[in-house]
C-alpha cells in the first residue's frame, strides 16, 4: 500500500472516530433529556423511549469499535483497550446502556483526541512547510511566467525576486546579492551570491533579483530534505508507545481477574460491569502519546528537529557521548591566526585581495579571512572572472591581480621549488596564496572551540549520568588533542576516516547506549550506527537523514535542552500512565464492592482520563530554563 493510500485510510479513521464521538454525546444528551427533562413515557420495541438514543450510539458507534477490537484479538493483540470492548459487550448483555454509550465515547474520544493533539503539537512542524512557496517565476526566451514549483525542472532558468523564499536549489547566473541561509545551514551570516555561487532552497533572498538555474527538482532539493525528514518523525510510533503496550498486557489481566472475582463473590454482573467501565485503559490510549508529541513540539519551538521519537526515550539511558570535532565542539568557524607575506608582498595588502576574492566562496576558511579584513579595517573590493574547481582551489581577479587560493600540497605538486620560500608546517588549518602566478603568503587558521565547551563537557557526568566521553575527529591528532585539552576531554582519537568513526561508534556501542554528535557527511555512518545520533544545523542532507534529531542552530545549550526534554518527557508520561492505572485500580476496588455503579464508574474513569491528559499536556509547556551548566 502506497504512503497516499495509507495518509487516506488514516484521515477516514479520525473521521470516523470522530464521528462515533459526536454520536455517542449527542445520544447521551439525547437521554438525559427525555429521561429527566420531557420524563418520556412509553416503549419502543420493548425498550423504555429515553433508551432509543443510547441503544442507536451502541449499535453504530459501539459495533464498529468493539469489531476493530476483536479483529486484533484475533491477531492475539491483547492490548489494553481491549477492556473497554468488553465493558460494551457487557452493557449491552445486562442493559446498562447509558453505561455501555459512555464507554464508547470514552474510546473514541480518547482516539480523536489523541489525533487533535498531533496535530496541534505538530504545528510547529507544519508551519514550516507553510513557509516554502508554492509557485517559482520561471524565465523563458527573456519573458518570466509564474509556474507551480512541481512545474520547474532541472536547468530551467528562475527569478529570484528581493525578500522571496528561494524556490530549488540552484546556481546564480546572472546578478549580486546575499542570502540569509541560516535557517538551513545555521550560520549566523549572510552569503555573499554571484554568478557561478550556490543557492539552497529556503535561503531567503536580500534586496537584488538573482536569475539563477535550477540544478535540482523541488522535491529533492535542501528544504524538501529538510520538511521530509519532519514528515517521517510523524509517521515513526515511538517506543514509549509500545510501552504503554506492554503496560496494558500487565493491566488488562489484572482487571478482568478483579471484575470476575466481584461478580463470583457478589453474585452480582453489574459489579463486573462496573468494574470494566472504571478499568478503561485511556491514561494510557491518550496521555502517552500527547506526552510524546508535545515534547516533540517543545523541542522544535527550542530549534531542536525530533525526526524519530523513539530518540526521546532512549537519549536519558546513553552512558557514552561521542562528539564530532568541527562545527561541534568547535564553531566550525575558524579564525585567521597568523599571515605570513612571501618575498615582495605585504600582510595588509595580501588580506585585501585574498578577503575581497573570499567573499564569494562558501569554504570553511573564507569566512575568516573576510572577517579578519574587516576587524583589521582593510577595504574589501570587487572581484570577478571567479572559479572555484575541485582540486585546484579558488580563483579570481582583484584589482586587475589575478589571486589564487589554494593548499600547500597542490602548489608543491606544481612546482617543488616553492618547498624553498614555503614556512614549515604547523599545527591548524592553513592555505597558501598566489597573486599573479607567484607564491603571496600563508595564511594559518584555528578553529576556536565553544565558549561553553568545557562546562557542558564536565556537567554531562554529574547530571546527565554520562560515564565516559569521546572526542573522534578526521583532522590531525593534534588539533584534535589541542580541543580536547580546552574543553576537558581525555579520550581522544585523530585522523579518523569515516570507516574508522564507525568502527569505534560500534564497538562502544556493545557495551553501553551511545549518543554521537556530528555536522558533517562522514559523520553519518556514526550516526546511524549510535544508540542516538544528533546531528548539528543542516550542512548535510545525507547528516540530517541519519540522525535522530537535528540540531537546528548548532548549539551545545540546545543539545542539553533535549536532554532535559527527554527526560521530561519520559517522566511525565509515565506519572501520567501509571498514575491513572493506580487510580483506576482504586476505583475498581470500590466497584467492586458495589460502591460505584457502572454509570458512576464511568464518570470516574473520565474524571481520571482528564487528570492523566493534562498532566500529559505539561510535556508541551517547558520551563523558561531548560539548561543546567554554567
């Protein structure tokens, strides 16, 4: 069956849950008004008239439930509402129809409002999908028409108008501008766009028109991946459900055994009835899942993505966190340490020309070098002719000076002689430059670490339970070794390839829960292998795809607000499922005895539903304070 088949089957369900709802209050006030109001007098097929509301809910409402019921006891699916099929059953056989009417609008009210809490939780999620246009300005032989964005393929030809939502991901032909694109990539800046830069679906536009070129379909550009993600957190039943599952195969037992010991020790069937309407199951039918997603809720409004929920449980039991250097740990945004000038060329004048060809690239390093020009007031100028192949490094003319910015390695493999003019390596990231065809300077970089970093690291032990954590990076062992020692961590493992992390990410996994924490494309092996993979922004759609939860603004105080969340969450649904179970099991005792009929006991167990679901309903209302390291 097809995901539009199934989405179809799903939205007739609610309908009809909510369908049997309103029949079942409807009949109910139907009852008491005949029955008190008007005292109708007179039978209708033997039965007295105020019944005819209720017996019409059991037949159309109850019938359908209670055959749902049996096919999963036919599938050996023992499950916890399986209770309340049997207290209708029973209704009817002893005519306690007021009893029975209640029951089914306890279970199918139960299950629309379990629907309207999704949706009402989710709507975070969905706005998001709001956000994104639904029409792209396509341009054709000099003339620009608005199509649907299904409509756009690869290559055509796209206007970007200022302050709009970029439709696809694409490339710039023609104009000058910026894009905010932190949403997407978590960068707090915009990015310079000229012809031949990259633009990402969702990247808002500044105030210039770019023409640009289509390079992927919607469907599968940036913002796309971003909202499927989303789409499939939805889909995915979290474990905490399953749990409930298993709390009510504990339940269930327990309360028929109690109902059938009051009926063989009373001689009385309304007594097993009452205690069948009492033992209703919906604390656990309702607030677990209303638990689940209003913390999933919460952490998005906290720019925390939940993709699979099942994270929100497992996350408090990991015992080992294993983090990725670069963008994790570090800001991901390295820093211009040190510029030393070749023969003939000055520091001031190499930062100008390097930072004004910088501007337009999207490497790592670029980003430092403009900001270092701006901190040391030197002017930033055009550039143009800009190329960027792989391999070969960026560049452009400034000036009417042709700059190059590339690696030490790739002009030592075009000219050996330069080992001559070249410093001697040193730790840190570093480039080298050439300014007309003639070695400029070297230009060192580091990669700051987190102003928080040491102190999220050392409060991880004492109040999340963590027993031991790991720094695993693909950069030199000691630039890994230089982070660890500012942010406090002692396991250390340096130049590690992407088959390397997943080796040791599995190894550690057997012997305790893990959580990794990566932002790049060769961390996602190790996420997916981790008990619980957080990925940091969306610099990666392979990243994103295979982590549990996404990181949205690429912080280590959002990464402790969901561990908090979590734990929240799994605390909050349980008081919710196991406090109304142990209510319920006092109201059942009191049926029991005969001291609570089966109508009563029906109120009671709403009365019980309601307490569980507004406890539940905390999950989606965090404290203004979630973090707890200083």
């Amino acid at each position: 069956m097809d995901r539009t088949n199934k989405d179809e089957l799903v939205v007739a369900s609610r309908r009809r849950q909510l369908s049997i709802a309103i029949l079942a209050l409807v009949s109910t006030a139907a009852h008491l008004v005949l029955r008190f109001l008007i005292r109708a007098e007179g039978t209708v097929f033997g039965k007295p008239l105020h019944d005819l509301p209720l017996i019409i809910a059991l037949f159309l409402g109850g019938t359908p439930l209670v055959y749902d019921l049996l096919r999963k006891a036919l599938r050996a699916e023992f499950g916890s509402d399986l209770l309340a099929g049997l207290a209708i059953v029973t209704s009817v056989l002893l005519e306690e129809y007021l009893a029975g009417t209640l029951v089914v609008l306890m279970l199918s009210g139960g299950e629309t409002l379990e629907a309207y809490a999704v949706r009402s939780a989710s709507s975070v999620l969905e706005a998001l999908a709001r956000r994104m246009p639904s029409s792209a300005h396509r341009k054709v032989d000099g003339t620009v028409a608005d199509v649907s964005l299904d409509q756009v393929g690869v290559n055509d030809t796209l206007v970007v108008f200022p302050h709009e939502i970029c439709p696809v991901d694409g490339t710039v032909l023609e104009g000058h501008g910026v894009m905010d694109e932190s949403y997407l990539t978590g960068e707090p800046y915009s990015m310079s766009k000229t012809p031949g830069s990259t633009v990402l679906s969702g990247a808002i536009n500044g105030d210039t028109a770019l023409v640009i070129r289509a390079d992927k379909l919607a469907i599968d550009s940036r913002y796309a991946k971003i909202l499927q993600v989303m789409r499939v957190s939805a889909q995915r039943r979290p474990r905490l459900r399953r749990l409930a599952d298993r709390l009510g195969a504990i339940y269930t037992p327990v309360a028929v055994g109690i109902a059938i010991v009051a009926w063989a020790l009373s001689g009385e069937t309304t007594r097993f009835l009452a205690v069948l309407v009492v033992a209703t199951p919906c604390p656990l039918l309702i607030a677990i899942p209303v638990a689940i997603i209003g913390s999933i809720s919460l952490a998005a409004r906290r720019g925390i993505i939940v993709k699979d929920p099942a994270v929100l449980e497992t996350i408090d039991t990991c015992r080992v966190a294993i983090f990725d250097k670069t963008g994790t740990l570090t800001y991901g945004q390295p820093r211009l340490t040190e510029t030393l000038p070749g023969p003939g060329f000055t520091e001031r004048e190499v930062v100008k020309l390097v930072a004004s060809l910088e501007r337009y690239s999207k490497h790592p390093l670029a980003g430092a070098v403009v900001e270092a020009a701006r901190e040391k007031g030197v002017p930033i100028v055009d550039a143009s002719q800009i190329g960027e192949r792989p391999g070969e490094g960026l560049v452009g003319v400034v000036e009417g000076r042709r700059v190059r910015v590339t690696s030490r390695s790739q002009l030592l493999r075009e000219d050996a002689t330069l080992s001559r003019v070249l410093p001697s390596e040193a730790s840190g990231l570093e480039c080298a430059i050439q300014i007309d065809a003639q070695y400029a300077a070297t230009l060192r970089f580091r990669d700051e670490p987190r102003a928080e970093g040491k102190s999220f690291i050392h409060h991880l032990a004492p109040k999340h339970h963590f027993e031991r954590v790991l720094l695993v990076s693909g950069d030199r062992e000691s630039e890994v070794r230089y982070l660890a020692e500012q942010v406090g961590i002692t396991e250390v493992f340096g130049s590690q390839s992407p088959e390397q992390k997943l080796r040791l990410v599995r190894e550690e996994t057997l012997h305790a829960n893990t959580v990794f924490l990566g932002d790049g494309i060769n961390d996602a092996p190790a996420l997916t292998a981790a008990t619980v993979g957080i990925a940091f922004g969306q610099n990666s759609d392979i990243t994103t795809e295979a982590a549990g939860a996404v990181i949205m603004d690429s912080s280590l105080a959002r990464v402790d607000e969901f561990l908090h969340i979590s734990r929240r969450m799994r605390t909050i649904a349980l008081q919710s499922a196991v406090g109304g179970m142990a209510i319920s099991v006092v109201g059942m005792c009191l049926a029991a005895f005969g001291w609570l009929p089966p109508v009563a006991g029906a109120v009671v167990q709403e009365i019980i539903d309601l307490l569980a679901v507004l406890n539940a309903l905390r999950a989606a209302v965090g404290p203004a304070q979630l973090s707890d390291y200083e």
